[in-house]
C-alpha cells in the first residue's frame, strides 16, 4: 500500500512538468519559415517580416552579413540632398559617411530576426528585406544594386496580371495603379541584387499566380512570356495562311481556266470556204485530162 501511495506522489509531481513543457510556444522564426517562406501567397501580396529572438552576432554571420550589405547602394546627405552611389556599397571603407551608417544600422536591425541558417538563404532574405527593411526609409526602394540587364528583361517581357490589363501587357507597360506592377517592380530589384536569376524569379512569379487557381486554370512560364510565344509561334501561322492563299490561287485558276476556253470558242470565226474562179476551175480540170492522156 506504501509502494502504491509512492507511485501516485511521483506522477503527480511529473504531471505538472509535463504539461509546462507541452505549452512552451514554437519559435516564431522557426514557425513562419515553415508557412509564410514556403507558400506562395497571392500575386502582390506584402510579406510579413519575421520578428525573432535576435541572433547573436558570430564569426560565421559576419560574412553573410557583410554579402547583404554588398547589395545595398552607398547612400549619403550632401548639402541637404540625398545620394544615393550604386557604383559603392555600404560595405566599403569608402562608404563612411554619417547616413550610410543609419542605412547599415536599419539592415542590420531588418535581419536580426534571422538565423545564420537563414541568412544563406536568398529567398528568406529577399523577403524579409522587403518586409522589414525598406519600410524603413522611402529612399530604401532605391538602395539595392541589382543586375539592371535582368530588371530591364523582366520588365519589356513578363506578362503582367494586373486586373483589367490587356492579354499581353508587359510590366514596363503597366498601369501606375496596379498593385501587381508595383510589387514586382520592387521585388524584382531585391531579389535580382540577392542573387535570383531570371528563370527563379519567373517561378517565384508563377507560384504566387496559381497559388489561387484550381488546378485547370494554372498557368505554365510560357503564358507569362507572351513575346516568347510570337517569337517561336510565327512559323505555324505563317504556313496555315501560305496554303490558304495557295488553295485560293488554285481555285481561282481552275474557275478561270474553263471560262477562258469558252470565251476563245464563242470568239473564233467560223471557217471560210475558199472561192475558186470558174475559168480557173475549169484551166485546172484541162491540165488534168492532159495529163491523164500522157499516161
């Protein structure tokens, strides 16, 4: 009976314990890692900044940390007026002055909510740069160094989705209110500078389009490139209407050819029988009974 008295004192004591250690809440990094970072939201749609336990500074952070703030413009107050130098990083010595330390301080604060993990990831980082960063300053839109080739391909070529728009208008021809256009003109610049190249860029894209569509309204790249399409699909056209004038040209000339048969038949004049003079005739019929007798 002891014993059984013991027992019951002992799983008292664990059960308290156990149930503290149930509620202990995840990470929130960790947590929106695992959603937000790997769900394609809608086309537009605002990144929520990830706000966790600021990470202790290392010797493998720094690195990465330093690589971020390779991809930011060097950005100072001259006389009063902003400059913002895309030919100079905020990494460099040469960046020193007062506001450019502001700008790598702001960085530094965006990314504090990441791990070392996810700072070697360029997605994460991309997005929590758009999410926490450049809300910052409105000068922050203007800072990243970005391939401008990619920018400029990505905006003369990708399909735009914003409502209302015509099949194929591209980004660079978007309308200045529409919500798609204005997110991607920003986005594109981070993620270029971060490191994405076109074709990731394209399926980030297209991730977030048929994240809401049932499955017979997804898309493929090659929607999203509509001059792509005319460029390699001119071939068949041009064939189908080849053989469709070629037909027309046929016909035309089989329906003429017999009308043209006709009209010679009705046009030639009926043939003259010759006429012969009488004294002729008759000179002609003696020079045959000539001959005859010399037989």
């Amino acid at each position: 009976m002891a014993s059984l008295f013991v027992a019951l004192a002992v799983l008292a004591s664990i059960a308290p314990a156990s149930k503290v250690w149930a509620q202990v809440p995840m990470d929130p990094a960790a947590a929106a890692s695992e959603t937000a970072l790997h769900e394609a939201g809608q086309v537009g749609q605002k990144h929520a900044p990830l706000r966790g336990t600021p990470a202790v500074a290392s010797a493998d952070r720094q690195p990465l940390l330093a690589k971020i703030e390779s991809k930011i413009a060097c950005v100072c107050i001259d006389n009063g007026d902003l400059k913002i130098d895309p030919s100079r990083s905020i990494a460099q010595s040469e960046c020193n002055c007062p506001h450019a330390a502001r700008v790598r301080t702001d960085l530094n604060e965006a990314l504090a909510g990441l791990s070392t993990a996810q700072l070697t990831d360029k997605r994460t980082v991309a997005e929590q740069l758009e999410a926490a960063f450049v809300p910052m300053a409105a000068e922050y839109e203007r800072v990243f160094r970005y391939p401008k080739a990619d920018f400029d391909w990505w905006m003369d070529n990708v399909r735009c989705v914003c409502d209302g728009c015509k099949p194929t208008v591209f980004f660079s021809k978007c309308q200045i209110t529409c919500h798609p256009a204005i997110t991607y003109k920003l986005r594109t610049r981070i993620f270029f500078a971060m490191g994405f190249s076109r074709d990731e860029m394209l399926d980030y894209y297209l991730a977030e389009y048929n994240a809401d569509k049932s499955a017979r309204d997804q898309q493929t790249r090659d929607w999203l490139l509509p001059r792509k399409q005319r460029e390699r699909g001119w071939v068949v056209p041009a064939v189908v209407m080849f053989g469709v004038l070629l037909s027309l040209g046929l016909s035309v000339r089989r329906w003429a050819r017999p009308k043209k048969a006709k009209e010679r038949a009705e046009g030639e004049p009926a043939p003259v029988e010759p006429v012969v003079d009488a004294k002729a005739r008759n000179r002609l019929l003696d020079e045959m009974d000539r001959d005859d007798e010399g037989f």
